[in-house]
C-alpha cells in the first residue's frame, strides 16, 4: 500500500502531528504544535512546492506504479481532537492540502475531542478520515483485543459519520505485529501506517513509516528530518 519503500518507487515523507494548541502558551514538543508553528510549517511547505498526496494516490502509486507530483507529502494527525478540525483543517485548506485524520471513536463527541459533525465536514471538505482503534489500545501488548471493537466497528461507524469509505488504519503508539496487521487484513483494511521504525518487506502496506513532528522544529530543521528520513 502507502509507501512501499522499493527502491523501484519514490519514498514519500509522510508527517504525523498530534495535539495543536490554539494559543502560543502551550507545550511544544513531539506530541504537542502551537497553531503559529504548524501554520509556519505549512507555508513552508506550500512555498518549496510541496503536494500533499492521500493514501489512495500513494497506495496506487507503490502498488502499480502510478505517478506522483514531484515534490509529494502526506500530512496526518493522530488521536481525534478537537483543535484537527478548528485549527489544523482551515489552514490546510488555505494551502489547499488534503490531511488524513486517524480518528479514535471512543472519545468523539466529548469535550475537547472532534465531534461526529465535524468529522462529516472534514471528509465534505476532501480530508481523509481514517481509524486508529476505538479506544487507543496497544495492539502489540495486548493481544487479546477484540477485533470487532477494535478494527470492525470503529471503521463502520467512521464509514457511516464520513460518507467515504475507511481503508486505513494507524496503529496507537506505532506499536504492531503479524497478527494485528492480519486482522486487519481480514477486516477489509489495505493499509497501515506506524511511527519511524523499519518498514515491513513482507508487508510494506501494512508498516507504512511516519515522521513525528516537533513543535520546536523550526522550518530548517523540518527540511532536514524530512531529507534524512526520506
């Protein structure tokens, strides 16, 4: 899927933000951006013509070959809230960029968190919604999770919210193994994505790499993880 990394195909960074703050007061490392930060970042971005690309088109371009832009990227978040929608989603959509939001359905509709109103206008808008389990579980330390609770019917409720079909999966803190990505398998998923560890030869689809981004970064130091890692 995503980003098989063969050599035969071009490696796509793909970012994965967590938490953005609405004000400037706020944490700023891995898991936590200031909305003037991810905004600089963003116009960094669009200003060295960069094209953000969805899962499909990366799925397909690793799968069969077919093209990309030439400066490709894929911008995702993690975790469901609620400033993904009132702050990250309009300045992608200024910079005309399409984000692909691993949503958590434990916690929508409660305060702080993305609302199933807005999860339907984001998918309205092009933006790309996708599951990250219902509850956050760590699918590699406990095994015993339900598939159903956990892949079957957060993707039937996000299908049901979106209007748009759930391919896509991220796995909570990056952590998976060869069972998780087979339920995943078997419950109709085409891809997965991790945090920064090896991808996968097996399964490329399945162990697609990200880049966590530091709110500390500034935009040079943004272009060098992104040259280095990709």
């Amino acid at each position: 899927m995503l980003l098989s990394y063969c050599l035969q195909y071009q490696q796509v960074p793909i970012l994965c933000y967590h938490n953005i703050n609405n004000t400037d007061s706020g944490k700023e490392d891995l898991l936590h951006i200031s909305e003037k930060h991810f905004q600089q970042q963003m116009q960094f971005l669009y200003n060295n013509g960069y094209t953000a690309i969805t899962p499909d088109e990366l799925y397909a371009h690793t799968n069969g070959g077919a093209p990309l832009p030439s400066k490709p990227i894929m911008i995702t978040f993690d975790d469901s809230h609620e400033t993904h929608y009132s702050v990250a989603v309009p300045v992608l959509n200024k910079f005309h960029f399409r984000g692909v939001f691993f949503i958590m359905t434990v916690c929508l509709n409660k305060t702080g968190w993305l609302t199933t109103n807005e999860v339907r206008k984001m998918a309205e808008q092009g933006h790309i919604i996708a599951c990250h389990t219902w509850d956050h579980t760590n699918l590699a330390l406990h095994p015993s999770y339900s598939v159903k609770e956990q892949m079957l019917k957060p993707k039937a409720y996000l299908e049901k919210i979106s209007g748009t079909s759930v391919c896509y999966f991220a796995f909570p803190y990056g952590a998976w193994n060869e069972q998780a990505i087979k339920d995943l398998k078997q419950a109709d998923y085409i891809g997965a994505f991790q945090l920064d560890n090896h991808q996968q030869s097996t399964d490329p689809n399945f162990t697609v790499r990200r880049i966590m981004v530091s709110g500390k970064w500034t935009t040079d130091q943004l272009k060098e993880t992104i040259d280095k890692a990709f």
